[in-house]
C-alpha cells in the first residue's frame, strides 16, 4: 500500500524570544499539532510592465559562532500583512465521485524526496468513498484529514472564509517545487468533497466542531472544492544544532552558518543547503507564514525538511513581503543547482503547470500573481549576483 512506502514526515513550532516572536501577527495556518499528527499515525500571461524595481541591500557578513551561550536577539517589528482579496470562483462541473475532478496523469519524474509522486497520489485520485474525517487541530483554518475506502488518506483543504487559506496556491507552491526539481512540498491534487459525507463520517472527538466546519467552508450546492496532499504520517519540529528553526536560538545559529566566511562542519551543510533552499523558495511563493508557528517541519530522522502549508502565499509583492526580504537578507550561501534551477525558471513553463489538471478549483495563479512571481525572482538573482560580485563564487555558491 503506499502509504506503506512513506518512511517519514513532519510537524510545527513557534518563534519565541522568552515568548512569540511577533511574527504570530501575520496569522499562521497549520494542518495538525506534531503530537496529533505523531498519534495518529490560463489563458497565456501578458508580460509584467516595466517600472523601478527595489534593488536588493546586501547585510555584511556575521562573524563565526563562538562557544558559549547565545545572546538574546532584538527582533524588529513587522508589518501586517493585508488579507488578500478572496480569488472569484470558477463555474462548478458536475462531479459523480472525487476523483472525478482530477484525471490527468502526474508527469513522470516528479517525486517526493525519492518517492514517486504518482505512487503517493494514485490512491487518492481514485478514492470515491470517505471513510472517516478527522478536524486536524491546532491552526486557524479548516483542515481535515480524511480516510477513503481503498486506504488512501490526505489533508483536505476546502476553499472557506479564511482569507489567509487559499487551496489553489497550495497546489501552486507543489508545482512550482517540482519545476525546480526540490521535491520537498508534499503532493496536491484539486478534490471535491460532499458535505452529506463530511458530516456523516466525522470521527467522534471532531464532532463538536461539525457547527465550524458549516459556518466556515465554502459550500458550492452542497460540497466543497479544495485541494487535498499526501498524508505525511510522522512529522517532527525542524531543528538545526538541536535548536528549532523557528525559535530564536535556533535562528540565530542558521543564520550564522549561511553567513560567508562562517565556520561549519561537513555534516551540517546538508541540513544548511536545504534551509537555504526554503527561504528562497519561500521567497519566490511570498510565503510569510514559514516562522509564524508550526510550518517549519523536518523528518522523523531530522534529515529532510519539508514545505508544508503554503496556503498563504503567492501575494502580489513583486519585491517580497519586508519580512521575506529580511530573511533573504541572512542567506548568503546558497546552492549553485538551486539557482541555476531559477534562472532557468520560464513563464511558459509556469503558466502550463498553473493550469494543468486543476479540476474546478481552475488556472491556480492569476496573471498578475505570475507577474509578482518572475519580479521577485529577478530580485532574488540580482540580490545573489550581487553577493557573489562581492564575496567571489567560492564563499557564496556554497553548496554544490
């Protein structure tokens, strides 16, 4: 079965300086706590108009880890974030069974960290019967996990009046992993799901949310569109030196390692080059809610990050959210593969994922969030380019 196949996969935290870090402002989404989910086990796009683009500030490098206890760090206020407005609704199809919504195929090579995307989404494609639905606790939105008669299981999202969940960018953020060949966003496919089975088959300790659940999800006659990924079956704090990414000591020690000229074990750069992959991809999708709270995630043997809950992304800062180019800001060594992977990145290439096998949810990315998508990535190369004029291509293409 393939859900067999999985060996690992990931849970959440929360930034703290003797408290939150004031990150939690900008309202983070997640699916499930790590104790939950450890128990239970379009038409072409018009080019972007030319006008003054910000030009990156390169930060001086951070001088060598030094033994001894780390110091606290002021944490600067941020900005919050504006809700983005609610994406129109396409048309709704007739759909006999889920699976009805999503026929296409998985393209061949896409994988998981190594295991075959279409192995890990045949079942769900071809589930038709709900089991059993779970309210996965512990974020802000409608998340569920549910249970299909042929064994297959997922995290359901269902468009709802959360603005800051938006299943299309979900499935936007998967396939735009897999263009730059990461392989670290766990497999989507756009699902349709009937209130009527909802509601019959919530297991008992979700039942007292069944009046949330009818106030918040989106009901188009009776059933709700969403998108639904691959059940990650163990999930785990991602951790750098023993610290959690997303609290303050261990943010401190990462940023100093992806400072030029830091001091750095072998063992390290595998964990590094791939915290250095996520803020540029994080970067790339907008994505402000990494650090707010439970989405920096590794696997259960602490080597793999994952990039779970992109639900808030994709907002149109053709420049990045501040608060992401203050993260870019720390990374100064990067992956040579990951960024000739961007820059290779083509509209073309995007506009035909985005509106591939999307089922009712239609083209994932609107024109103009396409556009803000190819602007931060010219920013992110010019930020790089920069850093490599200044520091020589030795100290900043770090990881080969």
């Amino acid at each position: 079965m393939v859900l067999e196949l999985a060996t690992v996969f990931v849970a959440g935290g929360a930034m703290v300086v003797g408290g939150r870090w004031a990150l939690q402002e900008l309202g983070g989404t997640r699916t499930a706590s790590a104790a939950e989910r450890t128990e239970s086990v379009a038409p072409p796009v018009a080019a972007p108009s030319p006008g003054p683009v910000a030009q990156p500030v390169l930060p001086e490098p951070v001088p060598p880890v030094l033994a001894g206890p780390v110091p606290p760090v002021a944490v600067p206020p941020l900005l919050p974030l504006a809700a983005p407005a609610p994406p129109e609704q396409p048309a709704l199809a007739p759909s006999p069974s889920p699976a009805a919504e999503h026929t296409e195929s998985t393209p061949a090579g896409w994988a998981f960290h190594g295991v075959s995307d279409a192995e890990l989404l045949g079942p769900l494609r071809a589930a038709t019967t709900v089991t059993e639905v779970r309210f996965n606790r512990g974020g802000s939105s409608v998340s569920l996990r549910v249970d299909f008669e042929n064994g297959a299981r997922g995290s359901f999202k269902p468009e709802q009046i959360d603005p800051q969940t938006t299943p299309r960018k979900e499935i936007a953020a998967y396939r735009l992993d897999r263009l730059l060949h990461l392989g670290c966003v766990p497999p989507s496919i756009p699902m349709v799901l009937e209130r009527d089975d909802i509601m019959k088959t919530l297991e008992k300790d979700s039942i007292v949310l069944r009046g949330r659940i009818k106030r918040e999800v989106t009901w188009k006659k009776g059933r709700a569109l969403g998108e639904i990924a691959w059940w990650i079956p163990v999930i785990l704090p991602a951790r750098f030196r023993g610290e959690r990414l997303d609290h303050d000591a261990g943010a401190l020690l990462w940023w100093k390692a992806l400072s030029v000229r830091s001091r750095v074990t072998e063992p390290e750069k595998a964990m590094l080059s791939q915290i250095s992959n996520m803020i540029l991809f994080d970067f790339l999708t907008n994505n402000t809610d990494r650090f707010s709270g439970g989405n920096a995630l590794m696997s259960e043997d602490r080597k793999l990050l994952y990039y779970m809950d992109n639900a808030l992304s994709f907002m149109p800062d053709r420049d990045g959210h501040d608060k992401l180019q203050r993260f870019l800001g720390r990374v100064q060594r990067v992956s040579r593969k990951m960024i000739e992977e961007i820059r290779g990145l083509t509209r073309e290439d995007v506009v035909a994922e985005m509106g591939r096998d999307t089922g009712v949810l239609g083209q994932l990315l609107t024109a103009r969030e396409v556009d803000a998508l190819f602007s931060r990535r010219n920013h992110l190369l010019r930020y790089v380019d920069k850093l490599v004029d200044k520091y020589g291509e030795a100290e900043v293409y770090y990881f080969e």
